[in-house]
C-alpha cells in the first residue's frame, strides 16, 4: 500500500472513541511489509487536544494528495482505495512510459462487438 504514496499524516485524539480506524491503519502503515513496500514514505502522526475528528491524509507519489474521514470509515477501506488508486497510477505510467494515450479511448462500436467464445481444453488422459 505504501509504494503508492509518498506522505502519510494520521491525525486522532487519544481520547477521541472513535480513533480504531486510525490505529488499526497506523498499525498497517508500520508494518515491516508495508515500510519494505517504500522506505522513502514519509509518515507522520499528529496527536490532538480538540475534537477534531480523526482523519487520514494521503499524498500519493503523483503528489495527488487525499483525505479520509476515519470516524465513519474503515481502515481496510482506507486501504482497498488507496490500492485501487495505486494500480490506476501504475497503469497509467506504463501507458505513458509505452507512448500510448492516456486514458484509453474505446470506440462505442468496439464495446458492443461480438467476442468469441472460448472453451476449456480437455485434459489429456494419462498414459500407464
């Protein structure tokens, strides 16, 4: 998950009831697979005073940067976006990479084309 990002700012009052999404995904964050993912990541946990609801700020290596309620949304969501964005990035910098035009433009009469069928192959019967 942290390959895709450059900045993590997690931002909760210890006090505050509903920080489980924020712990649970700062405990993510610092998992040693997670750290591995993108050592350059820089992140950093703002502990508050007020009632500021807690939340998660994510700046993605694109410098696209995104903010999470974590009061009413769970870490694994959290995480499932990020991901989903991060494969969107990757794809997109392979296309740009390869020359080719980003987005991907499909034709409305290439959609409704018929595709072939495809059937499984019969396994071979073993020889004795």
């Amino acid at each position: 998950m942290l390959k895709f990002l450059s900045k993590v700012r997690i931002e909760f009052n210890a006090l505050d009831p509903r920080l489980a999404s924020c712990m649970e995904f700062l405990a993510q964050c610092n998992a040693r697979k997670a750290k591995e993912s993108n050592p350059a990541c820089k992140l950093e946990v703002k502990r508050r005073t007020d009632d500021h609801p807690p939340q998660i700020r994510v700046t993605f290596v694109n410098g696209v940067e995104e903010v999470f309620d974590a009061t009413s949304t769970p870490a694994q969501t959290i995480r499932t976006m990020i991901l989903e964005k991060g494969r969107y990035l990757e794809t997109e910098q392979m296309f740009l990479e390869a020359g080719e035009k980003w987005p991907v433009i499909i034709p409305e009469e290439e959609i409704h084309q018929h595709a072939p069928g495809t059937k499984p192959r019969k396994a071979e019967e073993k020889k004795t």
